[in-house]
C-alpha cells in the first residue's frame, strides 16, 4: 500500500517537473515553443524563421528579431519557461538614449523673433 503510494507520488513529481521544463529558442521545436504560455502558432513560426539567420545571442537579440516580442513579452515567456541561450529574461540592457537635435531656426519665425532680448 506505501509502495503504491510512493510510486504514484514519485510519477506525479516526474510529470510536473518535466512539465516546467525550460525550453530555449536556439533549439526548440514549433510544438516545444507553443507549450510556452503566450506563444502560439504564430510566434513560433516568427522565431523559427528568425532563427534561420542564426541561434539567438541572448534575449535583445531574439527581441529585436522576432517581432510581435517586446520587453514585456519577453518577462512573461521567461516566466513560462522559455530561455534564450540558457538564460532567464533579466531585463533588457541599458542603452543611452541620443539627445534630439534642437529644432533650427528659420529667419522669420516666431521662436527666433521670440528668443532675441529687446533692444
């Protein structure tokens, strides 16, 4: 009786351990992809193909590449299980944001007439 319940108890944890899984985008297959929560026929097509060019880097590039996944995408399907490269999503890097250049003057305009100190 103990035996038969350790056994069912110990096929239970196998089933929902391999259930959890991670599954990477460099080696998945389409229905490896789709048991990632969020990922649909769709988006599994979309990271194939992108993967055609070449495995993926790391999380920014499969961002980059594979539209339909943004930063916020990316947190969930990592959340899911999905990993790129064998690593968790953990935010993407930092990058330095280039300053806008200041709208020219154009003689005559309103700005321009607006900004000169009176005489």
């Amino acid at each position: 009786m103990i035996r038969n319940f350790l056994v069912t108890l110990l096929a239970a944890f196998a089933l929902c351990s391999s259930a959890w899984a991670a599954v990477d985008a460099n080696q998945a297959s389409q229905a490896e992809l789709e048991t990632v929560k969020g990922i649909g026929p769709g988006l599994s097509g979309k990271i194939l193909e992108a993967r055609k060019a070449g495995a993926f880097k790391n999380w920014a590039d499969l961002v980059e590449r594979v539209p339909g996944v943004g930063e916020g995408n990316a947190a969930r399907f990592s959340q899911a299980g999905l990993t790129v490269a064998g690593a968790p999503f953990a935010g993407m890097p930092k990058t330095e944001k280039v300053a806008k250049a200041d709208k020219p003057v154009v003689k005559g305009d309103k700005a321009e007439k607006a900004a000169k100190p009176a005489p």
